[in-house]
C-alpha cells in the first residue's frame, strides 16, 4: 500500500478461534460428531481416490488444461 509505513495494533486480533463459540454453542457436539464420521469414512476416500480404481476420472494434466485457455486467446 501507499503512504507510511506504521503499524495498526486493531487491525490484528490476538485470540484463538475457540474464545468465540462458547462452550455450551450446538456447534462444538457437531464438530465432534463431525469429524468422527468423517474418521469412520477415512478408508472409502483412500479407494475412491486410488489410482486405478473404475469409475473415477483421472487428473487433468496442468499443461493439459492450460492449453484450452490459450487456445482461446489466439482466436481472439
């Protein structure tokens, strides 16, 4: 940005997430209930997500998918 270099001490909060949903909040027993399901279903991403498995697509390649946008802005 432009202008001096000074150090605004309000525009930074020095708390933790935590301080802001109170312990009684529904959203901490959620979270919990969460993420244990979320543990539970861990071993059928790892199969969705292997290499040779049917049905799942393969990555796109980086230059692969840059080449489409090129080829657009040479038709322009």
């Amino acid at each position: 940005m432009r202008g001096a270099d000074t150090f605004t001490e309000s525009l930074f909060i020095m708390r933790r997430l935590d301080d802001f949903v109170p312990r009684s909040h529904l959203l901490r027993p959620i979270r919990t209930m969460l993420n244990q399901a979320l543990a539970k279903m861990d071993r059928l991403f790892a199969k969705m997500y292997q290499v040779n498995v049917k049905g799942g697509r393969p990555s796109i390649a980086l230059f692969a998918s840059m080449a489409l946008p090129r080829q657009r802005l040479r038709r322009l």
